[in-house]
C-alpha cells in the first residue's frame, strides 16, 4: 500500500512536469485598439495578409516605399518574414495604407519603428 501511494504521488509530479513544460508559445494575441486606431489596425492586417487587391498606384514615392517595407520586413518574426514579402507591395500602397500596415506591425509583433523625420523647410 505504501508503494502503491508513492507510485501515484511520483506518477502525478511527473505528468505535471511533462504537461507544464509547453515549450514556446506564440506571439499571444496583440491588444486591438479601440476607436479610430482599430479602423487603422484591421487596413493594416487586410494588407499585411493579403486580404486586398492592391494595384499600382501613380504619384508614390516608391524608392521611400522600397525602404519603409524594407525595414518593416526585417523587423519581423522569422516565421512571419517566410511567409510575407512586403518589399513586393512597393508602389502599391497609398500613404493611408502604408501608415496602417506600418500600425498593424507595430501592434501586433510588439515592435517600435524609428519616428519618421520631418522634410527641412
């Protein structure tokens, strides 16, 4: 009986180690924003899952969009960076969207993007 109560006792310590352990989990799920933000956050996910149909767009900067997408692309999770290419949207977003997709990354990967500078006058 004794050794019938230590084996339970050892069998339990050990299930809860093996179920404890988990390994790495995910990301967790960002904080949505409330408000106009969250308008901006889900234009941003649209984009960033291609949701939208995005076509060219006429009077873009694409060199400033080439390196805005860049930079966003490399602040990425691994397993996010393998399965989106957001260099490939150059030229296809408008301002609006670009600062939405910039938004969504910020908010859902936890990552801070440099303040953007202001033109000299």
């Amino acid at each position: 009986m004794k050794y019938t109560i230590q084996f339970l006792i050892g069998s339990l310590l050990l299930t809860n180690i093996i179920f404890a352990s988990g390994g790495i989990g995910g990301g967790g799920i960002a904080n949505i924003p409330q408000g106009q933000d969250r308008e901006k956050y889900h234009l941003g996910k649209a984009i960033f899952n291609q949701e939208l149909s995005l076509e060219k767009q006429i009077n873009v900067n694409s060199k400033d969009q080439d390196e805005r997408l860049e930079y966003l692309q490399g602040s990425l999770p691994n397993t996010e960076k393998r399965r989106v290419n957001l260099p490939d949207l150059s030229g296809k977003l408008t301002e609006e969207q670009l600062q939405a997709l910039e938004y969504f990354v910020q908010v859902r990967f936890n990552i801070k993007l440099p303040e953007k500078k202001k033109d000299k006058e």
